[in-house]
C-alpha cells in the first residue's frame, strides 16, 4: 500500500488484514496473514527504524502501540551493512 501522509494507508492495511482474517473458509484452515512492513518511520507491527516480515493470525484490533510484534528470530541489518550492500551493486 503505496500513498501520501495521512491518506488512510494504515487503516487500509488494517481493514484488509481483518477482512482476510475473519472471512469464512470452506476448507477448514488456519488463516494467515503476511504483512511487509517496510515504512521504517512510521511502522505497523515494529519498532520504528525496522523493516519487518510478520505473519498474523488475529485481527489487528488495536492501535499500532499496542499490536506491534516484538522479539522472535530475524535478521538484523545496520546501515553500514546497507550502505556496503547498496555501494555493491
């Protein structure tokens, strides 16, 4: 979800993510959710100054303070490694 400031981009993840969530399957499964979250000032589900992969399972019912997702595995990147990275292609 690509927009302006203050267009509504969170609520739209938000009411897209919910929607999936809560919508009936015929095939009984668990559903889930993959959310990109690549908007290192204002994130959704992390701290600010991540990019983050996250898979939910439960609607996002809450404001972002309260349902961001903090700890588990991942790989963690400095900018001086992004900045090598990008100085290599």
């Amino acid at each position: 979800i690509c927009g302006a400031k203050g267009v509504g981009k969170s609520t739209c993840l938000r009411y897209v993510t919910n929607r999936l969530l809560s919508t009936q399957l015929t095939i009984k499964c668990k559903r889930q959710v993959a959310i990109l979250d690549v908007d290192c000032g204002q994130s959704e589900l992390s701290p600010p100054g991540m990019m983050t992969l996250t898979i939910l399972s439960r609607p996002l019912l809450s404001d972002p303070p309260l349902h961001m997702v903090c700890g588990g595995s991942g790989n963690h990147i400095s900018q001086q490694q992004t900045e090598d990275a990008i100085d290599q292609v």
